[in-house]
C-alpha cells in the first residue's frame, strides 16, 4: 500500500512537471541530465556504478516522449558510460567485456521503457475512458434535467388546460343550468306549486357547484397572463389561504414585480403554494409570510413561518413536495435554501438569478 501511494505521489508530481513543459524543454533536460551525470560517473571511475542512475532521465523521455528518444537516450548514456570508462584508461583485460556489459545494460533501459511507454498508453486508454463516460453522464444528467423540465412543462400546461375547459366547459354549462332551473323555479312560483322552494334549493346547489367549479379551475391555472399575474395570484393565494385554514397568511411585496413568462410565474406560485401547504400542515404554523422582491442580483421568493421547523436540506429519498419544488428551482436555474426564520420556524428562500430569466422577469419602479 505505501509503495503503491509513492508510486501514485511520484506519478502525480511529474505529471504535473510535465504538462507544464514543451517536448523540447523536456527532451533538453532529459539530455542534459544524462550528461551530468555521464560525468559524474567518469570523474568517480569504474568502481562505482551509475547504472540505476540514468534510469530517471530515461524513464522521463520514455513517459513524456515516447519509446523513440527514449531508446536514443539510453543508447547515449550506454555510449557516454563507455566512452567514460575508456576516457579514465581504465581499459578491460577482455575486449568483450564492456560490450557485453553495455548491451545487459541496454537490454535493461529497453524493457524499462516499453514498461513505461505500456503503462502511459494504458494511463490514456483509462484517462480517454474516463472522459467518454463522463462526458456520457453529463449527456445523460442533461437529458434527465431536459425530460424532467418537459415533464413539469406538460404538467403545468395539461393543469392549465383542464382549469380552462372547467371555467369555459363546466361552469358555462352549469351556468346555463342555473339560468333554466331558475326560470321554471319562477314559474312554479307564479303558479303557487309545492314544489317552487325544492326548485329554488336546487338552483343554490347549482350556484354553489358553479363556485366550487370556479374555484378549482382557478386553482388549476392561478397566475394570469399578466406580467403582474403572480404578485396577484400570490395575494389572492395568501387571503384564500388565511380563510380556509384560520391561519395568518400575509404576502409582502414592497415594488412591484413583473413575471411576463407565464412558466417562469407558475413555476414560482407552486412552489410557494407548496411551502405555505408544508408549512400549515407539517409544521403546524398559524402564520405565514410570502415575500417576493427583486434586484439588479435577480429575484427572491421567500416563505417563513412560526412553526416547529424542518430540516436545513432538501431530501433526496423522501419529501414529494420538497423534491417538486427541488426540481422546479432546477429548472429556473435557481437556488434554494431552508433554514430558520426570523419567526422562529422554517424559512424557504428561493434566488432566481437575473441572468437565467432577464428578459422576463423585471423590477417596476
């Protein structure tokens, strides 16, 4: 393991030395290294030994510059070393012998470097591996967030659709049943029949059908097309909210902010509509501040309450809510942070930056 971590230290150390440098630096240095040492090794003479020694600046050609100068290197450090030897008189008795000892030595330098030169391909080959993959997850992280934008886009407009055909289906037609059921109440009036207040109670049921009808469909599709269509719907969601659960819920929004794209308005309205919903009915709060405000940094939408709080982090297994609107801030390009709030309970504060949206989303001052 300790050899390993050296080895992997080593390579990291001269890697980056490496990229830092041209071929010619290294390749000059390289031969500049076999020189100085090629002359340390004929001042010392033949009794020491210097055979280990150019495997580094051998062992650096063949890793930074292929097997082709490497094998040059190490012919010059053989010839170098010989011509050392022989520069000192320090002659063999044997004439076969420096030959013989020049080619072990040779031999040696050579299966280093296609050591070497089969471990650096091996390193590109797992680098140009690591590369492809990751550039497939990053294919693969862009095409998850495209589908799951697409998915929120048929959503909304699948709840748009449906909050239309409810306000320009149903409620039309149940509208015109109103109108039929209180004329003939008027006429079994005019006549004195039983039957005029049965009639009258059943022309309520339809008024309170066509209220309930309304009132879904506004929930369906609540921001109008107006650039100023999700400050009102934010208020109207925030009176709407005080009177069914009998909590304080206020909306604060000191200037005017205008949202001119209707998915940039609705994204934002569900995800207050969804923290407000959490807030009263997980953290049990009995007040409710939605504030939304804008800047030249971009846009922030918060929602804090009095309740018992809730985690600092958006879970990733648990939570549909809080993984809608995780995903919702994701495909704003926005941030979103939960902490606590200045009321003593959770605090969800959502930064739309102006970059993602500048051409819809504007400060009216």
């Amino acid at each position: 393991m300790q050899l390993a971590k050296t080895i992997a230290d080593l390579e990291t150390r001269f890697g980056h030395w490496g990229a830092r440098r041209s071929h010619v630096e290294v390749a000059l240095f390289t031969l500049a290294l076999v020189l100085a040492i090629g002359y340390v090794d004929y001042i010392t003479g033949k009794d020491v030994s210097f055979s280990v020694v150019y495997v580094l600046p051998i062992s650096i050609a063949a890793w930074f510059l292929g097997p082709i100068y490497a094998f040059a290197l190490a012919l010059l450090s053989v010839t170098v070393w010989m011509v050392g030897d022989y520069g000192v008189d320090k002659g063999y008795s044997i004439i076969f012998v420096p030959f013989w000892n020049a080619s072990i030595r040779l031999g040696f330098y050579a299966f280093l470097i296609v050591l070497l030169d089969r471990l650096n391909s091996l390193q590109r080959g797992l680098e140009r591996r690591v590369e492809e993959r990751a550039a497939e997850l990053t294919h693969e992280i862009a095409e998850r967030e495209r589908l799951e934008r697409d998915l929120l886009a048929v959503s909304e407009r699948e709840q748009r659709r449906i909050g239309q055909d409810l306000h320009d289906g149903l409620c039309q037609h149940l509208a015109g049943t109103a109108i039929a059921t209180q004329v003939l109440a008027e006429k079994l009036t005019a006549r004195g029949a039983a039957e005029s207040p049965e009639t009258q109670r059943i022309v309520g049921y339809v008024e309170e059908a066509i209220a309930l009808a309304r009132g879904i469909a506004r929930g369906l599709d609540p921001v109008t097309m107006r650039a100023d269509g999700l400050m009102q719907a934010l208020e109207e969601f925030s009176s709407v909210t005080s009177e069914m659960y009998g909590v304080k819920s206020v909306f604060r929004c000191d200037s005017p902010v205008l949202v001119r794209s209707s998915a940039v308005a609705s994204h934002l309205y569900r995800i207050a509509q969804e923290a407000v919903s959490n807030a009263i009915k997980h953290g049990s709060a009995t007040e409710v501040v939605t504030a939304l405000e804008s800047s030249e940094t971009g846009l922030r939408l918060s929602i804090s309450d009095n309740g018992c709080g809730m985690t600092s982090s958006v879970p990733s297994k648990s939570g549909m809510g809080l993984r809608i609107m995780a995903d919702r801030a994701k495909v704003l390009g926005a941030s979103l942070q939960i902490g606590r709030a200045e009321l003593g309970g959770a605090e969800l504060l959502l930064v739309v930056p102006t970059l993602e949206f500048s051409d819809d989303i504007s400060h009216a001052r």
